[in-house]
C-alpha cells in the first residue's frame, strides 16, 4: 500500500543534524531509497511562498500565503510504498522531523 508522510514543522525547527536519538535526514532518505520503500520525496518552500486558490461563484480567487495562519507548517513529504499501516508508522517514527515536528502518515484512497 501506499503512504504520504507529510513532513510537519513549527515555526524555528529544521530538519537540522542528528540529535545522538536516530537518523539524519540523509541516512534516513538513504536508507529507505536502498529498501524500496520510500518512492520519492522533497522539501516545501516557505509558506509566504505559497498561493492559496478558491472559485466562489466562478470567480478565481488568489491569497497570497497559505490557506490558514498557524505556526504549523507542512515542511515536506515522502510517498512510501509499505506493506501496511504498521511499517509505514515504523518508517514514520525513524524520520528525524518525528523527534523535532510531527509526521502524518496518511495512505490513499482505495475507493
């Protein structure tokens, strides 16, 4: 099955060097590149970057930044390929962001 891990992060933390309590960014990309299981990956740019789109009464609407003002933001996301929801939480926790943000493992919709 297929997982997103949407890489969340407060305002001031990075995904910066090990702590001494897991992975670096690096070794974890790497070492789930060589298993198979991550498929692909990348890091957001800043939130003030973003454009938000609305259509209200088929009008296109644009805001500058993202959807809602919070602290939180998405930092990024990897797209797993697990055998199911445990393996990809046990992928989940190993990522560095787990110990310094948060990450959403959220699989696709099967219909």
């Amino acid at each position: 099955m297929r997982y997103m891990l949407l890489i969340c992060a407060t305002d001031g933390e990075d995904t910066g060097p090990d702590d001494g309590t897991g992975l670096t960014i690096e070794q974890w990309v790497e070492e789930y590149d060589r298993r198979g299981i991550r498929l692909e990956g990348e890091r957001f740019a800043e939130p003030s970057d973003a454009t938000t789109v609305r259509v209200r009464g088929g009008e296109v609407l644009l805001t500058d930044g993202p959807f809602a003002d919070t602290k939180e933001r998405i930092a990024g996301y990897d797209l797993l390929e697990c055998a199911d929801l445990d393996e990809a939480i046990e992928v989940a926790s190993r990522h560095p962001m787990a110990r310094e943000g948060m990450v959403e493992v959220r699989p696709f919709w099967t219909g």
